[in-house]
C-alpha cells in the first residue's frame, strides 16, 4: 500500500500559472474548448494574452500528452481559448534517469505556454463548455 502511494505521488504534475494581464480577468471555459497553437502566427485572430503556464513532471512517470493537458486545463481556468505552447523540454541523461528510478527525483520534464483568450471564440465556448 505504502508502494502504491508512493508511486502515485511520483506521478504528479506540478502547474504553475502566472497571470501576464492582472487587470484583465476572463469567466473560466472548459479544457475541450482550448485549442493549442505551436507559434503567435498560428492564431487566427485577435487575443488577449492571458496567463503563463508550466507544467513539470517526472519524466519516467509523466507522459507529454500529460503535462500538455495539464496546461490545458490551467488555461481553462484563467478563461482562455487557447494556449500558444513551448515545447515539451526533457532531461534525458542517463545519471538522472538512474537517479530518478533510485528516488532522486531528478529526471523531469517541462512543457509551457502563454494562455490566450480571442474574443472572436465566444459562440465556439458557449458551445463547447455551455453556458
């Protein structure tokens, strides 16, 4: 049992957000709403840049797909309608690896992005998330 927890706490995903905007605040939308753009350029409209976000997790225990949904869901809750994401950084070498399966805690992986609400996505959130 002891294992078992143990295990799950090394599965978690540490989030960190900071707002860009503090003046600026947006009603929370729903994860299956934000849409993900690798540049600025990708965006096809105007937005407001809402908040920063990482996302950190161990790399033998977390997948991308992970963290990504992790930002995901932190930009949900600043408002956003997307996120403009970094990609997933990783710390592959093989000592921090070894450390991290010895419980070293030193093999992780990072994935960011800029959260961003486009007011021309209003009628998609509506429909999407309700309300």
């Amino acid at each position: 049992m002891a294992l078992a927890a143990l295990l799950l706490a090394a599965c978690g995903v540490k989030k960190n957000t900071t707002d860009v905007s503090p003046g600026v605040r947006f009603a929370a939308t729903c994860p299956n709403v934000v849409q993900v753009y690798g540049t600025r350029s990708d965006v096809p409209s105007d937005y407001y840049e809402i908040a920063f976000i990482e996302a950190e997790g161990n790399s033998i225990y977390t997948t991308d797909n992970q963290l990504q949904e992790q930002i995901k869901i932190g930009a949900a809750k600043v408002g956003a309608t997307g996120v403009i994401a970094n990609p997933v950084e990783q710390s592959k070498t093989t000592v921090k690896v070894l450390g991290e399966a010895v419980g070293a805690k030193s093999a992780t992986q990072k994935a960011s992005g800029l959260a961003i609400y486009s007011p021309a996505e209003k009628d998609r959130v509506r429909q999407v998330c309700g309300g």
